[in-house]
C-alpha cells in the first residue's frame, strides 16, 4: 500500500487481509525530535479495539474487545484506519478458538510493527462490570492560563525551587490535530514526575498550546516528554496520553524513565 489510507476513500474488505495494514516509521519524528539524543525514554502504546468479531468453526459469529501492546522501540506504529480495515477484514473468517484469532492478530502486527506485540481478546462479559476508578493526583484544569501562540511550545514551561516526590497531575483539556485529515484529536493526559516542581499554570498553558499542533498521538506524548525532560529536568518522570475513541478504537501512549509494564495502564475515564 503506497499511500496512507487515512486520507483515502477505502472500501471495507471482505476477506482477510494482511496486506492492508499500512506501517508508520518512528523515525520520522522522533529524528525531527532528536530524542535519541537528548533524553531516555521507555514506553508502550496500548491500543483497544471494540468493533472485533469473528466466526466460530460452525459459522457464528463471535465478537470481543481486544488490547494490543506495542512496545515504544517497535521500528513501526500501526496506521489506525488501516489497523480497522483489517480487523474488518477478519469479520468473515472462521476460527476454532479464540486463541487461534488472536494468534493471527499478534503475528500480523508484529510483523508490521517489527517486534513482538501481546494481545488479549476479551468477552463483553469478561469487561462490562469492570469497576470505575478514582483518578489520583491533582487537576489543573481551573488554573488560569497564560498568553500561548497556536503551535506547540516548550519555552512556556517554568518551575521553581521547591523539590517534589512523586507529584501527579492531569489535564482533561488537550486537543492536537491529526497530521493526515486536520480532524481535531482530544485526550486526557497525566504528568507524573519527581524534581523541582513544575508550575502548574505554565503546564497547563503549555498543553493547551498544542490546540493547533498536527502530530500523531505518539509523536505528541514524545514531544511532550522530551520538552518537559529539557525544560523543567525532573529526575523521574512518567507521561499517560489516553486518547478518545475514534472509529472503533482508542489509543493510549505512555513514555517514561523507567520501562513500562502492560499492567501498569491506566484506567479510562467515562468520557475517553
């Protein structure tokens, strides 16, 4: 597939199709970034699909809502239409179990991303009655903000003496654009971080001033990462991004100094 399907009028597959997936290189912006050489970071991007369905080996149709983890240092992320084409594509097809779709679904995508992916295909049963969690930390959603311009910018962040352990915020109010079709990308994020503390005004400025920035969901949590490691030089520091659904699917990135573990996810807010 020679071009990105998010920008193509693509017709819904009938059949299996591998081949429709459509790789997207880290590189790309993480070079743009110079990540490599300015921080350390680990991470996983945690997706979860809730449009999969299958057949058994009797011709019944079977549906789930699965996670899918890809480790950060993958070679390649997962365009999101063509990952929801592709699950598409499986509608038609017959499995004896579940374990054998989801074998498919983890060698398909870890081809694609060129490294190992872990999924999990859950029953609406399994997930319906999943408890609601509090949020920790602090929100500074009703701190007033400071004059921002209309692209991302890290020169807004400030800290002060004071040392912090361990502080946790969020913001519900972020809005990028994707880079393909301009559509507005809303998330709630989370800055988790140890050092000398971040003012909260300056952070929230800061996040709203992506509200006219065009960057995938990875490259967003990647460039806030790094601006917040250069900028404010905590001596920990965990960023969650957990995006709205959108055709089926949301995607949560996270990037942190220590490795991140899949049950180390956050739980999603009622409005995600």
């Amino acid at each position: 597939m020679d071009k990105n399907p998010l920008g193509e009028d693509s017709p819904n597959p009938n059949k299996y199709s591998p081949d429709i997936l459509y790789p997207i290189a880290r590189w790309a912006t993480r070079s743009l970034l110079d990540i490599d050489k300015k921080i350390l970071m680990f991470g996983i991007d945690h997706w979860q699909a809730y449009e999969i369905s299958w057949l058994d080996s009797n011709g019944k149709p079977r549906v789930g809502i699965g996670e899918f983890f890809f480790n950060s240092d993958s070679e390649n992320i997962v365009e999101s239409k063509s990952l929801k084409l592709y699950l598409n594509s499986l509608n038609q097809e017959r499995f004896e179990t579940s374990d054998k779709f989801k074998a498919v679904l983890e060698k398909d995508l870890s081809a694609l991303s060129r490294s190992e992916v872990m999924i999990e295909i859950y029953g609406l049963d399994e997930v319906e009655n999943y408890p609601r969690q509090h949020r920790a930390g602090k929100s500074i959603d009703e701190l007033s903000i400071g004059e921002y311009s209309s692209s991302a910018d890290a020169e807004l962040l400030t800290t002060d003496e004071l040392v912090v352990d361990d502080e946790q915020l969020y913001s519900d109010l972020f809005r990028s654009n994707c880079p393909v079709t301009g559509q507005p990308d809303w998330a709630s994020i989370e800055i988790r971080y140890t050092g000398k503390k971040i003012d909260e005004a300056s952070l929230l400025t800061y996040l709203i001033s992506y509200r006219g920035h065009q960057g995938y969901h990875e490259e967003c949590a990647e460039r806030i990462f790094r601006d917040i490691t250069v900028q404010c030089q905590p001596t920990e520091l965990r960023v969650a991004m957990n995006f709205l659904r959108r055709g089926g699917l949301d995607i949560n990135v996270y990037r942190s100094t220590v490795p991140v573990t899949s049950d180390s996810v956050n739980y999603r807010q009622i409005r995600q």
